[in-house]
C-alpha cells in the first residue's frame, strides 16, 4: 500500500499564502478589463471629437475646395491635398488640447505605496495613476491622423503648456521622443540628450501594491538608446548612462559619472582628478 504524505503545518501554510496569492492575481482581471474600457471609450472620444471639430473649423473657415480632386485637374488635386494637410494640423492641434484640458481637472499622484489587494474601493492615488495611464497611452499612441502630436508637443508655444500641464516637467527637447509611463512625476533638466528606445518610469508595481517614486534627471546628463530608468532614479548633473543600462529603482548617479549594465552599475568618473599637491 503506498504512503501518503501529508503535508505538515508549517508546510500547508505557505501554500496557502501562495494559494491565496494566486487567486488574488486571477481577480485582477476584473480590474484590467474596466481598465482596457476606459481606455477604449476616452481613445474613441477624444478621436471622434478631433475629427469632427477640425473637419467643421474647415468649412466654418471655407477650407475645403470645389470640385471633384479626381477629375484629372493636377492643380485642383494639389489645392485638396494642402487643405487635407491643413486639416491634419488641425486635428492635431484639436487633440493635443483635449489631452491637456482632460489632463487639468486630475490631480497629480502622491508619492507612496499603495496597497492593490485590500477590499472596497481603491485608493485615490490609484485612481490618479489610472486616469493618467489613459492619457499617458492616449498621448504616445495617437491615432491616425495624429502622427504629428509629438512635434507639436515638442514645440514653442504647447510644449511649455505640455510641460505645465501633462508633463514631464522638462526644459529640454527631443527629436526622438523617450517612451514617458509617467509624465508627471518625471523632471527633466537643461541640454538633457535621451536616446531612442528609452524608457522612463516613476512608479512600480508588484503583486500587492504600487509604489510612485518622483524620477529626476538633472541637467546636461546623456542617456544612450533603450535604457531603463525605473522609479525615484535620480541622473544628476552631466553624468552618462550607458547604452541598453537597467536603472533599478532609487538608483542615483552622481555629477560626472559613467554607469552602464543591467543592472548599472558606476564605471568610470568623467571628470579628471586632482593630482596630489607635489607631483
């Protein structure tokens, strides 16, 4: 007859904390899911209204041309081709300022750890961080034609509204925009160069909670391309990060310093020293 072990107390305890764990994790469906229709409804919203709104601002202006643009006639397709291109602008312009004037009544999130698994309504700070999670995914995925936000965020005179209100607070500009999961919480200094594929986070997310941490990158520093830079990271001033690095959380690189690796680590210091005194 075989022997059946049974499992001790101090065993059957941990399965059961590892147990209760997993159908914790299995009830965040509910919660992705009222999140993915959130964000399904504010991106259909926000698409249909800019659309509408440019194409009524363009006959209330006498924008669109008569004539049939397939006649054959070169330069009455030409003149429909401009306004259409008037009216991308537009709608650009329209959709960037529905993010902003959606994004201004949303307070910015508090800095702390947030429990996920307690029952009963979510903190508020949660609350926060998914409302600006759908603007955040709203304002790097716009939808077609919006492939020009990203210039006009980026340019005198939204980009200092951008900043004010959506953020990251930033006094510099990019031709390759980083991916920013949290704007703001994210500070970003004077002659700050970020490369392409970089990443940038201000909170973390484990199996019962979600902490925001503040991400600071002080002036002058360069960020080489596909970088990692997690929350409460602090980059302060010129110091460089290497290529493909992995930032792990609360990391801070000193003034003039050389870090790289996953994670990173200090290499080098980028600033000579001082020679003893009588050599």
């Amino acid at each position: 007859m075989d022997h059946v072990q049974t499992p001790s107390p101090s065993q059957a305890e941990p399965e059961a904390r590892i147990g209760l764990q997993t159908k914790k994790q299995t009830d965040m469906r509910g919660v992705l899911w009222g999140f993915l229709l959130l964000d399904l409804w504010v991106r259909m919203t926000l698409w249909f209204t800019s659309l509408g709104l440019a194409t009524a601002v363009m006959a209330a202006l006498k924008g669109w041309p008569s004539g049939n643009p397939l006649a054959g006639d070169l330069g009455l397709t030409m003149l429909w081709a401009k306004r259409i291109g008037q009216w991308v602008i537009l709608f650009n312009l329209i959709y960037l300022l529905e993010l902003l004037l959606v994004r201004l009544p949303i307070p910015t999130p508090r800095e702390g750890t947030y429990s996920t698994s307690k029952r009963g309504l979510p903190d508020r700070q949660l609350i926060w961080v998914t409302l600006l999670g759908v603007l955040t995914k709203a304002r790097y995925q716009a939808p077609f034609p919006g492939f020009l936000v990203f210039h006009l965020a980026n340019l005198p005179p939204l980009c200092w509204l951008v900043s004010w209100i959506f953020g990251p607070k930033s006094k510099s500009c990019y031709v390759t925009e980083p991916e920013i999961l949290d704007p703001s919480l994210v500070e970003i200094g004077r002659n700050v160069i970020i490369g392409y594929g970089t990443r940038i986070v201000a909170h973390i997310q484990e199996a019962d909670k979600v902490t925001i941490q503040r991400t600071i990158i002080e002036d002058d520093v360069l960020v080489g391309g596909e970088v990692s830079i997690l929350a409460g990271v602090r980059l302060q001033k010129g110091c460089v990060i290497g290529a493909r690095s992995l930032l792990l959380p609360g990391t801070v690189v000193g003034p003039y310093e050389f870090w790289a690796g996953a994670p990173a680590k200090r290499i080098s210091s980028l600033q000579q020293e001082t020679p003893p005194q009588g050599m």
